[in-house]
C-alpha cells in the first residue's frame, strides 16, 4: 500500500492535505509532518495543508489557497475517513483523492484508500510509510510527527501502543523530534485551563452503573475564557482514571447549537454507540454530534445497557483496536 502511496505523490505538482475538523494531535502532527516531508523531500513539488485550527497550531500553520489550487490536484486525507468530518471539503474538487487513516469506520469518500486500525495514529502510517522510503525527517517533521503518536497513545498507554510504536517513536527521536518542546506545550496550562480542570472534577455526574458524564453549554467556554474544543475534547479525560468508572462521556454545546460527544472507555468497546449516532473513532475513544441535549439521556442508557450486558455474559473483546 506504501507504494501506492508513493506513486500518488510522485505523479501530481500540486499536493492538498486535509484532516479532520477539530484537529487533535495526531490530526495535526500526521497532516503537517506529510507536508514537511513532502516540502524537504519534493522541493518542485507545491504542497498545502488547509482546515480549522485550535491549540494545536504550534506544531505549524495552515495554508489558505485559492479554489483553483485544486485543479489537476492531489487531496490526501488523513486521520479520517468519513466525508462529514473532513475539514475543507474542497477535496471534491481534487483529481484525485487518497485516505490515510486509522480509525474503525469505513471510508465514504476517496478514490484510494489505505486504513490501518491495528496502529495506534495515523502520524506512525507517515513515518513507516518515509522510513520504507528512507526519505528524509528533519526535526521539524519529527516533532510533529512524534506529537500525533504522543497524542494518540495517549502518552503511550493505550491499548495498540506496541514495541512498534516505541521503534517508530525512537526513529523520530534519533532524527531529533524535540521531545521536551513537545511536552512542554501538552503540560504547560494557563490558569484558566487549571480551573476549568476543578470544574470537572468537582461536577461530573454518574448514571445507575457508574458512567460519568458532563453536560456543557456555552456559559463554561465563557466563565473560563477558552474554546468549545478544549471544553469538549481536552476535558474528557477529567472523568477518566476512576475506580469503578468503566466509561465517560462528555457533551457539549457548541456555536451551531449542536452538541459535541466525546466517550472514552478502560475496556469496553464503544463504537457501535458512537456509530449508531453518526460518529465513530476507535474503540475505547470516539465520539459524535447530536442536536440537543435531550438525546443525551438516550446515549447514556446506551452505556448503562452495555455495561448491564458486560456484568451478564462477561468481558467485552476490543479486537486489539483502540
């Protein structure tokens, strides 16, 4: 597949890379370290990266490029595969598109497509992929690239972080991905961002069989002064690391009065959860959006349901897929 990979990138000038909205550190890092890669590797070559951005930006910033850029073009998405939640839909104006992903779900969009759910994020693909081709990573993909696997592995914990992870990991750093730089920016916290942290803490909820849970509208983002993204996807893990929560979910309200859903899970898969609401992501951390908090309480009867089906017929297998 790597191959086929390269044979895209060689054929087209132009090259667009698009990612996920709501970007999060593999997002980012995967999405700018191709196009660092690219850039140092295919210096005839034009090469873009276009979306949204949020505190992820310090890995580097995103191009805004005319509609005719995408003529004659190759789109690659990474980090996603379902069309709704690509950032920058002017991919449908590409000639052709690829995905590079490594989620669960299937792709409904792209000409090529390569996924690979047992590797923990979609930045190890990109730096298998130049290793294969010992093509140049300067330190600049590096840490970008050694930001997406951090990230994903959550601080390489999480399930599917193997001895691969750590070899390809250990590449990056050989190839001097800054690695304090990258901590730095994951751990340092402004005040605001420390008390937002109490406000979880101290008013998450629980159901009958322990998930807990947030409901969050606009008035959190605005009493601590930061954005819908770091209320929804950076405060999740405060309800995680609980002894007898076995899931957590966080809802919140976000400018077009939609409410962004994201669960995590110790063990249990909950995917098909997340999918039966029109999302999706991995195993034990995916997510959605749904249109109001009164589909909340459904979702959350969803969980109790599973986790009433664990305690009757036993463990849940994961399939080795975070």
């Amino acid at each position: 597949m790597y191959k086929e990979i390269m044979d895209l990138i060689n054929k087209y000038q132009t090259i667009i890379i698009h990612r996920h909205i709501n970007p999060d550190g593999d997002a980012y890092g995967s999405q700018l370290g191709l196009k660092r890669i690219i850039e140092v590797n295919f210096p005839q070559k034009q090469v873009f990266a276009v979306g949204d951005t949020n505190t992820f930006a310090f890995l580097g910033e995103v191009d805004v490029i005319d509609d005719t850029m995408f003529n004659n073009a190759l789109s690659i998405i990474i980090d996603v595969s379902v069309k709704h939640l690509v950032s920058d839909h002017r991919f449908e104006l590409s000639d052709h598109v690829l995905i590079i992903d490594h989620h669960l779900n299937s792709a409904d969009c792209g000409d090529t497509v390569h996924i690979d759910s047992t590797v923990i994020a979609s930045a190890q693909i990109i730096t298998e992929f130049a290793l294969t081709y010992e093509l140049e990573i300067d330190e600049i993909a590096a840490t970008r690239l050694l930001t997406g696997i951090v990230t994903d592995s959550g601080r390489f914990k999480y399930p599917n972080t193997d001895a691969k992870t750590f070899r390809i990991a250990s590449e990056l750093l050989e190839r001097k991905a800054d690695i304090q730089h990258v901590y730095h920016q994951l751990y340092t916290e402004d005040l605001n961002f420390k008390k937002l942290k109490g406000y979880f803490i101290n008013n998450f909820r629980l159901t009958k069989n322990r998930v807990a849970y947030m409901k969050n509208d606009l008035s959190v983002k605005d009493k601590y002064g930061v954005t819908t993204f770091t209320v929804s996807r950076a405060m999740v893990n405060q309800m995680g690391d609980i002894k007898d929560v076995e899931i957590w979910a966080n809802f919140t309200l976000n400018e077009e009065n939609e409410v962004l859903c994201e669960f995590r899970s110790k063990r249990y898969s909950i995917v098909d959860i997340a999918r039966k609401y029109g999302g999706g992501g991995h195993a034990l951390a995916c997510g959605c959006t749904i249109t109001s908090f009164d589909d909340v309480d459904q979702v959350l009867q969803d969980f109790d349901q599973l986790i009433e089906d664990v305690k009757i017929n036993g463990s849940q297998e994961i399939n080795g897929d975070l």
